[in-house]
C-alpha cells in the first residue's frame, strides 16, 4: 500500500497567522493540503470571533483545499497537567462540544472532524463525539471514523502540543517519518504554529516532509470518510 503524508498545524491565532500562512506556502509547493487544527479560545484571552484577520484567512485556506479540524472549545487543563479532553467525562464533554461547535459555525468555520487538544482523548468525549454530528477523530494513535466506528492506526510525529522541539527530538522525527512512508504506512506530522518562527525546527519539519514525499508518500488532508486501507474495529 502506498504511504500518506498528513501535515497538521495548530495554535493558529492573531500571532501566529503569518507564520502558519508562510509555511502553508511552502507546503502548496509541495501540492500538500494543510490540515489546520482551530481552537475557539486560547491562552491570553484570545477569541477567535473577535479575529477577523485570522478567521478569513482560515476560510481562503478551506476554499482552496485545506481541511479545518475543531482542537477543542479554549484548551484549558480540566485538571491539573491534562489536556482539555484528555479525562472529561461525557456529558461535560458534550456541553463543550457544542459551545465550541456554535462558535465555528458563526466564524463560518464548522467542521466534522476533532482533533483533542494534544491528541488526547477521554472515552466520555469519543462517546460523545458523534451524537453532536462530529464523523471523525484524530488522536494520538489512530484516525477514527466514527459512523463506520472503524479506525486507521498511525502515530502523531510532532513539534510542539505535548510534543518535545529540542533538536535531538526533531532528529528523531524525521527518521521515524522517513521509517513509516519506507513501509508504506500514514506519516502524521503535526506542528504548533509558534514553532515555526524557530529556523531550525521549521527546517527539520520540513525535511521530514520532503524525506516522506521521496519515498513515495501521497500528500492528503484529513478527511470523513478517511478511506485508509486496513482500517480495523475502533
């Protein structure tokens, strides 16, 4: 089977914008769509509503072929040291599910697809997920479809949201990217916007994409129904 190459970005907001834009256009380059990963609230009191900037810029990107998946409602630790979703149970995920889901619809920004903040997800929120309309969930350790409940499992290679940048970790991620397209499998690399303002780690990021692509890797976004081969019982 040959390998797939996802790309995900995250942390998009008024300040990181243009960093994403720049390397959106390095990724166009490439003909890889982008899978942009939108919160509508983060750290600092942002609110993706009052952003217009941002909020066209993330329309311009649909339109032109990029997916956008929901990363949460504000990405607030629900306890201490855990990611937003990581350990809610359901119905507090489902209340959270729905504010955040409203506000993408008035940003014009609805999506299907999640993908938790840090990649973790409680088993309260994937109950939840599909009964308020979501089809598909990216975590940690597998793409879930969750109409057909099936699931692809592939890895997070990433820089940033929970993941390490110092340069032995990049190191890292490229030769485990370069190992998985070698076997014909889905390389998932995933960056925080504000990492890319580092040379080095955008660099190394980079070249694990170009390393994916030279083994054969077909560029794609994510996507409902995810139509992945060997896909197994979620």
């Amino acid at each position: 089977m040959k390998p797939e190459l996802l790309v995900s970005i995250s942390g998009i907001r008024d300040t990181t914008v243009e960093l994403a834009d720049e390397f959106v256009a390095e990724l166009d380059k490439r003909r890889i769509p982008a899978s942009l990963l939108v919160a509508p609230r983060l750290k600092g009191k942002y609110r993706l509503i009052r952003d217009a900037g941002t909020q066209e810029w993330l329309r311009a990107r649909q339109r032109h072929g990029d997916a956008i998946l929901m990363n949460g409602y504000d990405q607030a630790a629900t306890r201490k040291r855990r990611a937003e979703f990581a350990a809610l149970p359901a119905h507090e995920a489902m209340l959270r599910l729905i504010a955040a889901d409203r506000v993408m619809e008035e940003a014009g920004l609805r999506t299907r697809l999640f993908a938790p903040p840090r990649w973790i997800v409680s088993e309260g929120a994937l109950l939840m997920l599909p009964r308020v309309g979501f089809r598909l969930c990216a975590d940690l350790t597998a793409i879930r479809d969750l109409e057909q409940r099936t699931a692809v499992r592939a890895r997070v290679l990433g820089v940033g949201e929970g993941f390490l940048s110092e340069p032995w970790w990049c190191r890292a991620l490229i030769m485990s990217a370069q190992r998985v397209a070698r076997r014909g499998g889905t390389v998932r690399l995933a960056i925080t916007a504000k990492h890319l303002q580092r040379p080095g780690t955008r660099q190394a990021f980079i070249d694990a994409i170009d390393l994916s692509l030279y083994h054969g890797a077909r560029p794609a976004a994510y996507r409902w129904p995810y139509d992945r081969e060997h896909s197994s019982a979620a």
